[in-house]
C-alpha cells in the first residue's frame, strides 16, 4: 500500500494507485480478472478497464471504471468493423487475406494491428495516469507494449492450463485447421506487410520485437518477457507440463509464473457472459427471473443430484468462426463441421436423455445455460425437471451444491467447477478445451467426450452420434463415484491456493515502483517487496 504525510505530523493517509485492465471480448478471460479489480477497488485503489461495451456491466459491477476500446483506439476501430480479436477480420479483407484461417490471420496480422492499436492505448493510458497494468497476453499483447513504453510494470493473467498449454492447443489448432507450424511460418515471413508494420514499430518505439516464430519453441508466447510477472489461474499439481525447451525458453527471458490458482468472485457478483457482437439480436439476459442457486440448494436438501450444463459462450455466441452458426474455416477455405447451434443441441439433448423425468420433483435436478441466442433450443422440449435460462450465476450455483458438471472445459469454467468440488464431463470445442478434457480424464475428475470433425454431409449423423456419447458418459460419472471423491480432493487442493489476494498484491507491487524505472532494454525486473517472500513458481523448474 501506498502512503503519503498530511503534512501536520500525524498519521501518513492512504495514497491509492491507478491501474489500467486492458482485456477481450471474451468472458472467459475477461471473469478471472473482476474479483481482483474489485479487491483494489475496495481497497481504496482505481481501476480503468479498456474493453467492449458487451461487458461494460459486469465490469462496472465491480466498481471499476469503463472505457470502450473501439473508442480509445480510434486509429484502429475507426472505418472497421470490431470483431472478439480487433478489427481482424477488416484487416484481413483490406490485406485481401480473407478465405485462410483465423490462426494463419492472427500470425501474419498480430503487428499490423499493434501498430495501429498503440497511438490510442498510450494517450489513454497516460489520461487515465496509470501506475500498473493487468492484461490477458493472448488476445490484449499490444497492452505490455505501452505499459514498457511509460515505464510502467505490467501483469499478464494468463487463463489456460499454464504456459505449457500453449504447445497442445496449438497443435490442436493445426490439426483442424489442416495447418502445419512451418507452412505457418512460411506464410507469415512472406507477408511484407507485417515486416513493414514491425519495422515502423522499432523506428517509432524502439520496440525489440522478435519474428522468427519458426525458430522458438512450440508454445512460446513472447509477449510474457514484457512482463513483470505471469499470473496463472491453475495450481501447480494442474498446470499443463512445459517441455524442457519451453521451460528453458521462459527462463531465458527472464520470465516468472505465479500459479495463483482459480480467482472466484463473491456470491452475487456480475460477470461476462454473452459473447454476442450484434447485441441487438441477443435474448434478454441481464437478470434472472428465479433464484436457480436456491432451487439447486433445495434440491440437495431433498437428497437429489444436481447437474449444471454450459456450452460456454463462445459456441453460443456469434462468432463466424466457433459460434452459434460458425464453422471452422479449413485450410482449403471450405467451412465444414459442426455448428455451435448442431453442438450445443446434441450435448443439451444428450443431458436431457440421461436423466429426463416426467416430473419436475423427480430424479436428477437439471439446471442448463442457454446463452444469448434468440430461442436457442428451438424445437427441443426440455424435460419438467430441468431449469433453462440464457444466462446463469455460474459460480454461484457451483458452490450450492453441483454434483456433475457437463462443461466445455474453458479454463474459466473448469477451474470454477473443480474449486467447487463437481465432478466433469468435457465436451472441449477448441483452443486450450481439448488440453483441459484430457487432464480431466487422466486425473480421474471425469470423461471427456471429443467434438466430433464430420466430412461434408456427415453432420447429422456425427450429432446423433455425440448426443448418445454425451448422454452415456453422464450416466458413468453419476454412477462411479471415484470421479467425485477425486472432485473433492481437487476442491480441496485448489482451497489451499493463494486466489484473489495474492493477484491484488502483485498489482499493488507492480504500481509501487516509480514511473520510468523499468529500462526500456532491460528484461529481467528486480523483486517486488510487497510479493518477494512469496515462492515463485516456475512451471519448468
């Protein structure tokens, strides 16, 4: 904490720091950051987040302060169209790189939108006087740049399994994407624009930007060497394991890990959930017209078990790639696969057929999680004795008393779901959701039930197939009961984590020191006082 003399002799007054959140569109990675604005906030501290208006509530539910970055950023929002990475997609079409793959856009665009972001994140985070920043480094990199620029300590929260859930998630992606690392790399080394941009970045900023991609190891995120720390929001025993190239990568750099474990809110408490662009199109979802954590409560009174269903908001939402109607974009330009709509259908059809009732009272209590979507179960009648709601108090309902939690396996969600003690059945769509069914099974904490890759045409029998696969692996967990002792074990573990305060304390730290003092060439930090005597884990070590 930071204090200053009243200039009489008598107690020093609390001086609080400013710090700038800078996060996606993406619930996922935008939730495990609240709880630590709201700790600074009740603090006495302040707190800006630079974000999208889709998330202005449960960001200023926290008593943070709102900026919309499609504002801030005028140099890149201004004639685009915003999308859950930027303005990927208009750079793509101005480019003329539209038809390849979003992991092929993100590499050979990722520094002609930084170019384009910094002018409006550095007269921001200088308006706003910033002390500290917090960002996620998968979708926000351009925030550590401006952060090195003023001189100022940046926090990376990293949500995945660790930094050794990188190299599995990338390697899932090339795989559906029919990618390979080097065709990857070939196409990006080849694309002059994105030399150019790199090029204007050292000349202006004399920012040390690394692009030989190739020539690191699998997973490496360079962006984390910007940072003072990288706060991950798994524990140790749960990490993703980092191959010895990784972990000697990381300490090369100068890069530190701290496994804080999940960072849960309180009861009650706000968070992101729709992940819709067009709002206009979303279902009314901003409050509950029932208490469902009550209902879950009493039905454990009652002696019956409760399973909690979320798709997660991505595949609910509308992006054209993984959304309600997306498809994935395969490398030939052809979209193929199922939809979020086919998915989330045959997963809720599946629950639905495990354990449907003719009564309300009887069996199994159901609670499901819709999503944004206008009439999104569309034909589907749900049984009498399942709850569906387009958005639910997740963790609030977790904690209540969920006995099976039938879960895309995101990081957010399947943290909150162990933390809570429920046993998982994964039904992972993409990104780091395979990486965290696959720990799940191999630890004991449930089955995972992998999306299905139909070819063209096969989509309707690859559904029926994945609802009978969602439905029989929910009966299993329910009736083994090692996936739910080994549930609770977890819970229990993950108790033990440092949270919510230890996040709070590394932000306070990072704001302490004065502005400027971080060399603009210098990658290792010195220790932070305030969080020094704290073992800092390195995943690798």
């Amino acid at each position: 904490m930071a204090f200053a003399t009243n200039g009489h002799g008598s107690e020093p007054e609390f001086v609080g720091k400013v710090f700038a959140f800078i996060f996606p569109m993406a619930a996922g990675h935008i939730n495990p950051s609240l709880p630590v604005a709201r700790t600074l906030v009740a603090a006495g501290h302040v707190v800006h987040y630079l974000c999208r208006e889709q998330m202005r509530e449960a960001i200023e539910d926290t008593g943070a302060r709102f900026h919309a970055d499609v504002e801030v950023e005028r140099e890149l929002f201004n004639g685009r169209s915003p999308d859950t990475f930027g303005a990927l997609f208009s750079l793509a079409k101005e480019h003329g790189l539209l038809g390849i793959s979003l992991m092929e856009l993100r590499a050979m665009l990722r520094h002609v939108q930084v170019e384009l972001q910094l002018p409006g994140l550095l007269r921001w985070l200088g308006e706003i006087g910033a002390q500290g920043v917090m960002y996620d480094p998968i979708f926000c990199p351009e925030a550590a740049y401006g952060a090195r620029l003023l001189g100022l300590e940046s926090v990376a929260l990293l949500t995945i399994a660790g930094p050794g859930a990188m190299e599995p998630t990338e390697a899932g992606f090339m795989k559906v994407f029919g990618l390979t690392r080097e065709g990857v790399a070939e196409r990006t080394s080849n694309f002059e624009p994105g030399h150019a941009a790199v090029a204007r970045l050292r000349a202006t900023y004399g920012l040390d930007l690394d692009e030989s991609s190739a020539s690191r190891p699998v997973g490496y995120m360079d962006i984390l060497s910007f940072s003072c720390m990288t706060l991950v929001t798994t524990s140790e025993k749960l990490q993703e394991p980092m191959s010895r190239e990784l972990a000697e990568a990381y300490r090369a750099a100068a890069v530190r890990f701290d496994f804080v474990g999940p960072l849960l809110d309180g009861a009650g408490a706000k968070r992101a959930a729709a992940h819709r662009f067009n709002v206009d199109e979303a279902s009314d979802h901003r409050a509950e017209d029932i208490d469902v954590a009550d209902l879950v409560r009493r039905a454990k009174g009652a002696g019956r078990r409760v399973v909690l269903v979320s798709m997660g908001t991505v595949v609910t939402g509308d992006s054209p790639e993984h959304g309600w109607d997306g498809r994935r974009t395969a490398s030939d330009g052809t979209r193929r696969g199922l939809c979020g709509r086919e998915l989330c259908h045959a997963a809720w059809q599946g629950a639905f057929d495990a354990l449907g009732e003719e009564r309300a009272e009887d069996g199994a209590f159901l609670v499901v999680a819709l999503g944004p979507q206008k009439d999104p179960l569309g034909a589907i009648m749900p049984p009498p004795n399942a709850v569906c709601r387009p958005v639910l108090q997740q963790v609030d309902i977790l904690r209540a008393g969920v006995d099976v939690f039938v879960t895309h396996a995101g990081q957010n969600s399947f943290m909150e779901g162990l933390a809570a003690g429920a046993a998982l059945v994964c039904c992972p769509s993409f990104a780091d959701q395979p990486v965290n069914a696959r720990r799940a099974e191999n630890l004991g904490l449930g089955l995972q039930v992998p999306r299905p890759e139909p070819q063209p045409g096969d989509e309707a029998a690859a559904a029926a197939a994945y609802r009978a696969d969602v439905a029989r692996a929910l009966g299993r967990v329910l009736r083994e009961p090692g996936f739910m002792a080994a549930a609770r074990e977890c819970a229990a573990d993950l108790a033990r984590a440092p949270g919510v305060p230890r996040a709070a304390e590394w932000m306070v730290a990072a704001a302490s020191r004065p502005a400027g003092a971080l060399a603009s060439s210098g990658k290792e930090p010195p220790a932070i006082p305030e969080v020094a005597a704290h073992k800092l884990v390195h995943g690798g070590a």
